[in-house]
C-alpha cells in the first residue's frame, strides 16, 4: 500500500493548502521568532498530573528518558513495551505492561514507539482502551497532521518535543537543567490539556529552560524540514569533506578529523554566542573571508526550497511512510554501504585514539 500525503483533518492535502503554509513560511521570514509563548518553572506546576498515571509506551530513544525523569520528579508512571526494548526496560527496574493493559491503566498516554509503527500499535492496542478524560500525548505530531491517527473528540490530544535525543534529555535532567522543547494541542476535550502537556514538560525538565508553545504542524513539518536539510546536509557536507581530502591525498585520519571534530569545535560557541559573534570576533580572518566568501556556493539554495516544499505537501510523510511498508529496504542497504565506508573504517579507529581531543 502506498500512502497519499495527508493534511491536518485527515484527507489529502491540496496544492492551495501546501500554498497557503509556504506563503505562511515566507510572511514570517524576518520577524521575531520568539512570539511563541514561553513557559518556564516558575509558570508550570505538576499539579495537573500529580494524580494521574502516565503510562510511556515504547522504551526506545525518547521512552527510557521520559519514564525515568518522570518518575524521577515524583510522578505515577508505568512502561508499555512488545519489543525489544522491553528488556531494557526490565533491567532498569520496571513491570513491563502489553501497549493494551497501560493504556487501560493510564490518565495520560505517551505515545513514543516509532512514528510509522504508531498507527497499527493505536488502531490495536490504545483506541479500544481510550475512555473519556484522558489524554494521549506524542513527542512528534507525524501521525495526527497526516490522518493516520485519529482520536476520539473526548480524549486530549498533544505533544512534547524535546529538542534533542532521549539520552540527552536524561543526562540534561541529571544535571540539574533541561532540554528546550515544545508543546501544542490538536484537541481539548477535558479543558485542561495544556496544562497536562506542560506538566509532562516539567516533569521531564525542560521548563528548567523554556518551553514554547507551538501548533501540531509547525511543530511537525518544521522537525521532517530540519532532518532532511540540516541533519542531512550536515553529514553529507562531512562526508564530502573526508571523501574529496582523501581522493586528492591528504592522509585519511587528518582528513577525518576536519570533516568531524573541527565542526564539533565551533558549534557550542555558535550556539553560545551567536554566528556572528563566533565569525567576527572568534575565528581567525582566514575563517571568515572563507566562511563568508566560500560557503555560500556549496549550499543549493534552490534544492532547500523545493525540499521546504515538498515536505509541506506531504511528499517526505508519504515517501517515508511507503518506505517502512517495504522493510526499509533502501535504508538497510544504506546503512551497509556506510558501515563499510573508508570514512566509518577511519573514524573508528581514530576516536579510539583521540576521544579527547
């Protein structure tokens, strides 16, 4: 089966509806970005699931951080897992529920197995177990923006996205600080599902260091746009690096070490303190006569816009969706082919002797 891209209410999206949000996209380039409503500790407190159990299903990249810093922070949570992470689970000290029996049990529901598994694991195991009142929150809105999943009008339906992997979450919270992330709500059935999703965020530690508010398909297109463009782009401009040095003789570890740790030097003091601050004032002039000269020429403008495009009508959900109907069979070749790179081969050995540096 292949699956048709899919707008907010379910049905397919339309040319005018993929219109409407680029000229969105464009109306707000150059405005300020932060007119989200912020929240942080002091405006969110857990007492909207204090009495509640929040059941987290799934135990994989996002489930093990959320079911740890939540309990961690006092509140009532139970684990659902039917994979393989349910030995994780189990090792960490937990009572592993079926996805039916903690979704029968829970208030709030977080829904974090793999978005393209969630419409099978919703359709069996959470909808028939979804009485009125509670509240099924997600960590991607995938599944709600395209219609795959559909709850009924008298259960909350939001989201959290912490804006970085489950590890990173934990190790965060550990800490003593947070992850910035976002909430939205697609339906309020109880009146008070802003509240349960911003306490989920509490709970998790983000607040610590601000959350924003958002909508389910900003929050969704925005996260498949970044994936594709800036995770994608990165670590192809990486690779690149390391395969062009390589093939004009430059020695494979020194070529490896520009094409990754050089990169990992300069983002913190990006995000620290700015670009242009790193630019102008903390890299040499070298650097920024080629940054500034040099760098726009690898980048396809062009390609960015039709890939914003795209993934605003849809195409990137359907393509991704068809993809896991098939067994994945593009990606398993791709992760062959680039366990078996030079670069991979490299890279192993050359962190094993410069882990530090």
């Amino acid at each position: 089966m292949t699956v048709e891209p899919y707008g907010p209410g379910g049905g397919p999206r339309d040319l005018a509806d993929a219109a409407r949000l680029e000229s969105q996209a464009k109306e707000t380039k150059g405005t300020d970005a932060m007119m989200n409503q912020v929240y942080r500790d002091e405006d969110v407190n857990l007492d909207a699931v204090r009495d509640k159990v929040i059941a987290v299903l799934g135990y994989g990249i996002q489930g093990r951080a959320w079911a740890l810093n939540l309990r961690d922070s006092g509140l009532k949570v139970i684990v659902g897992d039917e994979s393989r992470t349910d030995k994780f689970a189990a090792d960490d000290g937990w009572e592993v529920l079926s996805f039916a029996e903690a979704t029968e049990q829970a208030d709030v529901v977080c829904l974090l197995v793999a978005d393209p598994a969630q419409p099978a694991v919703y359709e069996e195991a959470i909808g028939p177990n979804l009485s009125p009142g509670k509240s099924l929150v997600f960590a991607h809105g995938f599944n709600i923006v395209y219609g795959l999943i559909e709850a009924p009008p008298d259960v909350n339906v939001g989201l959290f996205v912490p804006n970085g992997p489950g590890h990173v979450v934990r190790e965060k919270y550990l800490a003593g600080s947070g992850i910035y992330g976002a909430v939205a709500v697609e339906q309020d059935a109880t009146g008070d599902a802003l509240q349960i999703v911003l306490a989920v965020s509490k709970g998790l530690g983000s607040t610590r260091v601000g959350v924003v508010e958002v909508d389910f398909c900003s929050e969704t297109e925005g996260d498949n746009f970044e994936e594709q463009v800036l995770y994608g782009g990165t670590i192809a401009l990486m690779r690149a690096t390391f395969e062009v040095m390589v093939a004009n003789g430059y020695p494979p570890y020194f070529a490896y070490a520009k094409a990754i740790r050089s990169l990992r030097s300069v983002v913190d003091v990006m995000d620290d303190l700015g670009i242009e601050e790193y630019i102008s004032r903390r890299s040499s002039r070298t650097c920024e006569f080629a940054v500034r000269m040099t760098g726009p020429r690898v980048i396809n403008r062009d390609e960015i816009e039709k890939v914003f495009a795209q993934t605003a009508r849809g195409e990137f959900a359907a393509d991704w969706m068809t993809e896991w109907q098939r067994g994945m069979m593009r990606l398993h070749r791709m992760r062959r082919t680039g366990a078996a790179s030079e670069m991979e081969q490299v890279g192993t050995k050359w962190r094993a002797m410069f882990s530090e540096g």
